[in-house]
C-alpha cells in the first residue's frame, strides 16, 4: 500500500512531521505483522551514560568524534565533543538526558556540549562553534560571552509547571467534520473551564465547563475551515488562560478518502486476529499521519504501542507525531520508552 504524501499550503502549521523515518515506518508494519520480529535480539546498552542520543535519523546523519565516524543511527550514543552533521535531505533531532530535543534540518551541523550531573543548575547544552550551516529548527538563542549558538534550556520532560490549562486535542491537526470533543490539562480547584473558539462558522464563541473536555455540535464546523482555540481556567485566586493552538477541518474530499480507508479495513479490524487488527490500526494510523489527521494517528499508534510496548519503532513514530503538534514533553517520553527497547 502507498501512503499518499501531504502537501501543505504555505505556512500552514498542519504539516507533516519533519522528522520521520519512512524505512523505520516500514520495519514497523512488517514487524507488526510477522510474529517472528518478537525474537528479535536487542541492542547492547553502552557502559557510559550518553551526553544525548540521536532519537529520529531521517537521511544520511554523521556523527564525528575525533577523526573517528561513528555509527549515526536510530538510538547512537553521543558524547561531548561529538558533531552530528545533516547532508541536503536528512534530518535529524538529538534527545538529551535533561529531555531537550535538538531538531536539525538538512544540511545543519552541531557539537555536542558539555552535560553537567542531573540535578544541576544549567541545562544540557548543545553548541555550534561554526556559522549556522543549515536550519537548527527550533531552541536556538545567541547567547552572550560565548561563541556560535547554544539551546535554550528549555527542558521537555516538564509539564504544567506554569499551572495553566494546556489544550491537548485538537492541536496542530486535520480533523473531520462532525461534532468534535476539545480535552485539556485539567487545573486543581477549578470554578469552571471558559473555551474561547476563533474561526469562521457558527461555532465561534466562548463555552463553559465544569470538567477538562466539552464537545462541539457536529454542525458547527465546515469542511475547509480554520480553527483557533484556547482555555481558561477559573479559580478562587482568578483566571488562568493556556496559550492558543489551530486546528483544520478537512475539506469532504479528504474526509472521503479516510472514511474509504477505514471501510476497507473493517474486515481486518473485525476479523478477531490479534496480527490482522494491529496491521490494519497501523495502516490507517500510516495513512491518518501522512493526511495530516495527527491526532487521529497517534490514537491508532498509541493503542498499538500499548499492546507491543517492546516495539520502539512505534514509539518512535509517536515521538515525532507529538513534536508536530507542539507536546515537546509526549515526544520526548515516547523517544527515551523507544531508545530502552
């Protein structure tokens, strides 16, 4: 089966991931499908704790380390002093212990810094002693006093440290029309939930709710729109509002498509077989991730991860779908759950 590519229109933020591996995506559903892959021996753990590891290669990635070039595949470990290099058409991110991911964009190259003990009080840094070779996508500060470029210390594994609600779907995703549930971090003593929805239909407008989730009529939304979204929390001491995130209502055509899909997997999906149910989830959430419907394949690939907790290609897979929609703390979990398997 081909999975038909996306593409998006100018600076639509619903875009597919950058950093998927289309080979590991294949290894996945054949492993899905073939009970053999279950023996599978796994990697050595290295004696030293690595500086970061390379948690999404896409493309050809170096790794140099001295005059020495290191193996630059899914889950190499990396040291100080070690520089990851992207030829025109890789990608590559770099998972450090404080749980940053680096993203690097074709033809980018970085030196790996210095990583103080857990616990410290700088963050894991990244630095670029060159000129900027290529597009570092994202954490990138010029930092005073130093030379090139370092990461902000922005650490991942972090959520609701700030204590605002932070909206969890629909986010930085294609989704079909009909009526649609919007869920967020809940708040502790909350006095009720307000969702402010921008767009252009009739659903516009603020909404209350008593717990973290409320769902919109199924005629609230057209084929084709637009959509922004945001939450506030009311408590005794005032009110907290989360930052706003979009969302696209697919147009019938894209809905069609989905639906078709899904149709033609029933009889895998009711057939009773483990193999068959798990080959049918992943080619759907396959196929929803390259449509851009991303919240719709990470429900797919999560309820497969689940049941083949073993199988780090799909964590890895979720890793990159949650660094699409902007949950940095989701991506980095489901990299560090792939890089132990």
């Amino acid at each position: 089966m081909r999975i038909p590519e996306w593409t998006h229109r100018g600076e639509d933020v619903m875009m597919r991931p950058k950093l998927l591996a289309l080979n590991v995506l294949a290894a996945t559903a054949l492993a899905v499908a073939t009970a053999a892959s279950a023996g599978q021996p796994a990697k050595a753990t290295p004696k030293k704790d690595p500086a970061a590891v390379l948690a999404v290669v896409s493309g050809n990635v170096n790794v140099l380390r001295g005059d020495t070039k290191i193996d630059g595949s899914f889950g190499a470990a990396l040291q100080p002093g070690d520089i990851v290099e992207t030829t025109a058409g890789a990608q590559a991110a770099v998972l450090f212990d404080s749980g940053q991911i680096i993203e690097l964009g074709p033809g980018s190259k970085i030196t790996i810094g210095s990583v103080p003990a857990k616990g410290g009080d700088n963050p894991s840094m990244a630095q670029i002693p060159d000129a900027l070779s290529g597009g570092l996508n994202k954490f990138a500060r010029s930092t005073d006093g130093a030379e090139g470029m370092s990461v902000v210390p922005t650490d991942l594994r972090g959520s609701g440290k700030s204590g605002k609600p932070d909206p969890l779907s629909p986010r930085n995703t294609r989704v079909s029309p009909g009526a649609l549930s919007f869920t967020w971090s809940p708040i502790e003593d909350v006095l009720e939930y307000r969702l402010h929805l921008e767009g252009p239909g009739k659903a516009a407008g603020t909404y209350t709710s008593s717990a973290a989730s409320w769902t919109a009529p199924k005629d609230g939304f057209t084929p084709g729109q637009r959509w922004t979204w945001s939450v506030e929390a009311v408590t005794a001491d005032g009110s907290l509002s989360s930052e706003p995130v979009v969302f696209e209502v697919a147009s019938t055509d894209q809905s069609n498509e989905i639906s078709a899909l899904t149709s033609r997997l029933d009889p895998l999906m009711s057939s009773g077989d483990a193999t068959r149910m798990d080959t049918a989830a992943y080619l759907l959430g396959s196929y929803c991730r390259s449509a851009g419907f991303y919240g719709d394949a990470i429900n797919q690939l999560e309820g497969l991860s689940k049941r083949h907790p073993d199988r780090k290609e799909l964590h890895q897979e979720l890793g990159s779908l949650y660094q699409a929609v902007g949950r940095n703390d989701r991506a980095a979990e489901e990299y560090r759950l792939a890089l132990a398997n």
